[in-house]
C-alpha cells in the first residue's frame, strides 16, 4: 500500500498542471527529493488533453458535481496538540456551466466501440464505450486506458514523440509532421463508405464528407481534446525554457501555418511576414508600404520616442488611426499582429505586444507560432517525465487531506494523504484549485469562456486540407471582449481524418455558451432541425458537429496577501490564463524555484553521460545491482504496484545515479 512511500521529502507538489510540473522539475533537477501528487487520475488538471471519449466522462463528472461524505477521518488522530491543519479541497471547483451539444446526424451510436481501446483493467471494472455516449450510469474504458497511458513514464505515442527532437538550440528549425493526417485502420470501411456515397455525381464529391456521431464515437483516440487552448511563441519562455532544459526531446512541434482576420462578415488570410506583405493580393500598393513602413517601426520602436510619447496615456488603437492608416490595416494589427483589446491596450502595451509578434517571426517558419503535436496537455507531462529522470516521485488517484502547519513557527511541517500516512517535507507547493474556501475567502477570481468544436471543414477553405489557423474575432459591442479562435487539422494528432478541433476562448462576462455562442454563429453552421430550411445559404460555413461549452477558472495574477494563514513554505500555483501563451505559467514556476532555492540554476540542461565524474564505489555497487540475474531479482507483487498507483518508479535517488542508471539500462542487451 502507500505505507511504502517515503515519509520524508524536500519538496511536495499537489496538482500536476504545468507551472508544478516545471516546479517539480527544476526541484528533482537540482536534487531535491520531490513527490508529486494528484488527487485526478490524468496528469496536467486544468492545462489537460483527453480522448472524446475521456472528455465525455469528464463533462458527466463536472456535471454531477458529487461530494464524498464518507471519508474516513482516522487521520486526524495523526494531529498533535501543536498542530494545526488545512483543510484542502477532495472535488475540482475550478468549472462550471458545462453544455455539450451534438449537432452531426446521430445516427446510433449504442453499439459503437472505440478502435483501438485497451482492455479494461480489473480494477476499475467499467463498462463499454458505447455507455458514455447514451447511458450516463456507466463509465468509459477509453478514459480507463487514458489512464494508464497517463500513469506510464512512457506514454503509448512516446515512439512517434521521442523519436524527434524537435526545438533544438541554436534555432535549428522544428520537426513537423508530415502534412498528411495518420492512416485510420480500424474506421478505413467507414470512411470509404462515406466516399462511396459522395462518389455519384461531381457536385457531391465537392461536399464535405458526411460525419456520423458513430464514427466520432469510434474513432474517439484520435481526438486529443485540451481543456485550455494556447500557442507557443517561438520565441516565447516556454520555448526557451525547452530548449534549455532539453525537455523538447520529449515533444514534437507543428507551425502555426495560418493567421487569419475576421472583417464585414468574412473570413481573410493576414499577410505576416515580409513575403506575405508583398505576395498579398488583398492589399493594394500603396498599403503594403503603409504597412512594411509601419512594422519597421514597431521593431525598434523605443529608438524614436517622439514618435509615441504624445500617445502614451491613449489606446493604441486610437495610436494607430493617427498613423494614417486604411481602416483595414488597422483591423490587421490590431486584432491580428498584436492580437490586443481596443479599449483597454495602451499605445506602449501595444507596440510591445507588436513587436513580440513580429521577432517570433521566421525562426520555426512562417508565423510566430508553435502547437505541440497531441495537444497543449502533453507539455506539463514533458515536464513529469525530467522530473522522474532525476528521481520524483508521481502518484495519481492520489489526494491529500490537509497541511499539517506548526502553531508556533507557523511553518507547514507537513501533509496527510488519504491513506492516512503523515510525509514531511521543507516545502510544499499546491495548485490553486486545492485550497478551501477558507483560505481563499478573501480571493477575486475571474472566469474564462471556453468552447470546443469539432467541424466538418476550415473556416477559410484553400488547397491544403492541413491548416492551423489562428482568428481573433472582434467584439461586437464595446466593452465586451474579444474571442480568440484556434482551428487545429487532423495532422496536429488532435483530431480524426475529414474533421477540424475548434477551440474559441474569452475572459468570461456570462456564461461561455452566452458569451461565445454569437461567435459560433457567425462562422459555421449548426445543422438542427429548425435551421434546415436555412441549409442552402449556410453552405459554404462549416457545420458543428459537436460542441462543449464551460467556464473556468482563472487564478492567474492573485497576490500571495489575497491567501488567509497561508504558511510561509507553502507555494501557490495558479492555474490557465485567458492569455494565448504560456509566459505567465513559466514566471510563476521560476519565481517560486528561486524564492525556495536562491542559490541553484532554474532547469538547467541535464548533465552529459559522459562527463559524469563518479567514485569507485558508486560503479562497483551500480555493477553488481545490474549484474543481479532476472530470477533471483525481487519484484513487487502485483497487488502492490497496483495500489500505489506511481506512474513511475524511483529506481535511484540523485540526478548522476539516475542518468547513469538509464545509460547502462539502454546498453543492457535484449532478450
């Protein structure tokens, strides 16, 4: 059971979103005993990815919103008379208003199973897949198999993942996948059969292909389905933050191909680069120069103050109209290139946020702009997986009851976990979503508008099926915000052949299927039965097939102050932002690394096997433990493993013993 857990650790991290998981990182890199704990049985929290069948099972469980009231409370005879305790949460409140919506033709999809599912696991004996779709009293095995995909050091893509570095130092340019989406094995009968019937007559061979709810249902592992929707920047933190750590062997990177405008009810391609300017056909002469001349300025724009000082305390927008500019290359840079509100962007925030876009430019393509093969949700387990390298300890399905703080010192000494166990560690870091509400009572938290689509084709049609498009679609009333649009293709590994993943994001003022409904709207079609008259003028839109709509929450920004009786030791780490990149996530994580560790580099490269320097000793004992034969070699009973639930083993407890211990592992022959 988990009385075999260490009862004494460095640094313990609660959550597994992507600033503790850099956290958990940087810490096991520099040596720290780390152990990283999740109430959830998926890595990531709120920054995850899911199968559709995964994220039907978790729409039904933040639908229902049950509580546990059967908890054992044995544990608080673990408390002495110096102690005190917080409380921290046992269910998610991070998301409300979940809507999920099937617009495609529902055909029955009772009797459909996943392609490809694993077996079910007997301990979690759920049922068929078919079950999430139709009766919500039974669980889904895909979500099972995610989980032990998700509990694994080695995720089942780990082959097609590893097998490229992909952001290498020095700006060596990206690996992206093949422009042609994975073959489809198990569903080839049921796309042909969607071609057989488009075959009859050329009208219908230009339609998009018709996709059945069944065939979503049964092709629901291709879909990589993230809760939170972000790009990198190319030259971004996080990037450089890959880059240095070496974590981006563990991923792969598609470009952003497409950064598009929505302007008088139409959706356009906004030239980028300086070939884009001059290649445009949609601007005329006398606006590319307007347009080069004006960029060029923005680059190095703190050399010319007196270009911008008179405008400092003015939006940029009303910066912009005093540049003399057309009125579409205002809408261009404004929502396109800067990508800022046109209420609430001052002129200096503005060119910033110019000027970033224009120097992402050209070094991984043709925009500023990375997506991560398989999903945003693959980046915190990138960072899981160098934090097990050096010796971190991961255990999902596994929650923590409280914080055990000191009366007199008010220092946090140490946690309970569900089984009980009391583990003492120096620090402790906990994502916002587990703390109570006592401690956060004094806490403003903002919300963030979510909604996912999958659709049957792109907002902006062209030769190539394989677009990532990026849109910002303006408000329609002042005040209100704007919507950021990310259209992801078959090719990025996050959805089936013949379908694209929407995803539409916004601070939230209402609920998200208010406030981004209106969007939805305006850009595709959705086929119910009341609009079927309206078909003929709605078909050069995408339909919807599907859609969820949720809000969540946004715990970015939050002064430490805001916390009630937080301990000194204890770390806070917030979770999504409305931002499109990950800058906040990464400050934050080495803000905390370097308040706890003052004196030690924030994820530095991992050491070079050989320049590892070790004594006699370390060799003759690593010698004679691989030495040892398979037979006589004592393994865990399964009933054990099980139980405890670590997605990976801590073999070796230092960063040299662990990569000298995966060094010889891979010169090991095979039998």
């Amino acid at each position: 059971m988990a009385d075999n857990l260490p009862a004494e650790f460095d640094v313990v991290v609660v959550g597994t979103g992507l600033p503790e998981s850099i956290i958990a990182a940087a810490c096991a890199r520099s040596g720290q005993r780390v152990l990283h704990v999740d109430s959830r049985n998926y890595y990531g929290g709120n920054w995850a990815s899911f199968s559709f069948s995964g994220l039907l099972s978790w729409i039904k469980e933040n639908q229902e919103k049950s509580e546990n009231s059967d908890e054992c409370e044995d544990w608080k005879k673990l408390i002495l008379e110096n102690e005190e305790v917080i409380s921290l949460n046992k269910k998610d409140k991070t998301i409300e208003h979940v809507e999920a919506f099937c617009f495609g033709d529902q055909d029955s999809a009772k009797d459909v199973e996943e392609a490809g599912a694993l077996p079910k696991l007997p301990v979690f004996g759920a049922s068929g897949a078919e079950g999430v779709a139709q009766d919500p009293n039974k669980e889904c095995p895909p979500l099972d198999s995610a989980v032990a995909r998700a509990e694994s050091c080695e995720p089942e893509k780990a082959a097609s993942v590893d097998t490229a570095s992909t952001v290498e130092e020095n700006d060596t340019e990206v690996n992206c996948e093949n422009e042609g989406s994975p073959s489809v094995s198990s569903s080839e009968s049921a796309l042909d059969l969607g071609k057989a019937e488009a075959a009859p007559s050329e009208v219908s061979a230009q339609e998009p292909k018709k996709i059945m709810y069944s065939q979503i249902v049964r092709e629901g592992r291709r879909f990589n389905i993230d809760l939170v929707s972000k790009l990198l920047y190319s030259r971004g933190l996080l990037i450089d933050l890959l880059i240095k750590s070496n974590v981006s062997r563990y991923a792969e990177f598609k470009n952003a191909t497409r950064i598009l405008a929505f302007r008088e009810g139409k959706v356009e391609q906004v030239p980028c680069s300086r070939a884009d300017v001059f290649n445009s056909r949609q601007l005329t002469m006398v606006e590319k120069r307007m347009l080069m001349k004006f960029l060029t300025f923005c680059l190095d724009y703190e050399q010319h103050p007196d270009e911008f000082q008179d405008y400092k305390n003015s939006t940029f927008a009303q910066f912009l109209r005093t540049r003399k500019l057309t009125p579409s290359l205002q809408h261009f840079i404004l929502h396109s290139i800067a990508m800022v509100s046109e209420t609430d962007c001052s002129t200096v925030e503005g060119l910033q946020a110019t000027r970033k876009f224009l120097q992402c430019l050209g070094r991984y393509g043709n925009t500023p702009f990375l997506f991560p093969l398989y999903g945003q949700g693959e980046i915190p387990q990138c960072f899981c997986r160098m934090c097990a390298v050096f010796g971190g300890i991961y255990c999902l399905r596994h929650s923590v009851q409280c914080l055990v703080v000191d009366k007199e010192s008010g220092r946090c000494k140490a946690i309970i976990d569900h089984f009980g166990q009391r583990i003492s560690a120096n620090y402790f870091i906990v994502e916002d979503s587990y703390l109570s509400e006592s401690v956060c009572r004094n806490v403003c938290y903002r919300q963030i508008s979510r909604a996912v689509l999958i659709t049957d084709q792109s907002v902006l049609k062209t030769d190539s099926e394989q677009q990532v498009s990026i849109l910002t679609v303006p408000p329609v009333d002042l005040g209100q915000p704007a919507v950021c649009v990310i259209e992801l293709c078959s090719s990025t590994m996050t959805c089936m052949k013949d379908t694209y993943l929407v995803h539409l994001t916004c601070p939230s003022t209402k609920t998200a299927r208010e406030d981004l409904e209106p969007v939805v709207q305006k850009l595709f079609h959705l086929n119910t039965e009341a609009e079927k008259e309206t078909e003929n003028e709605e078909l050069e839109k995408p339909r919807v097939l599907w859609a969820v709509y949720f809000n969540m929450r946004d715990s970015s920004g939050i002064d430490r102050n805001s916390y009630s009786n937080l301990p000194s030791n204890v770390y806070v780490c917030s979770g999504p932002d409305s931002a499109l990149g990950n800058d906040c996530a990464v400050k934050q994580a080495e803000t905390i690394f370097q308040e706890m560790f003052p004196t030690e580099e924030f994820c530095p490269p991992p050491p070079n096997p050989e320049d590892i320097i070790y004594d006699e000793d370390e060799l003759a004992s690593e010698e004679s433990g691989l030495s040892n034969s398979p037979e006589t070699k004592p393994e865990p009973s399964s009933e054990e493993s099980s139980s405890r639930g670590y997605p990976c083993s801590r073999d070796v407890h230092s960063p040299i013993r662990s990569t000298l211990f995966l060094q010889r592992l891979s010169q090991t022959p095979k039998h």
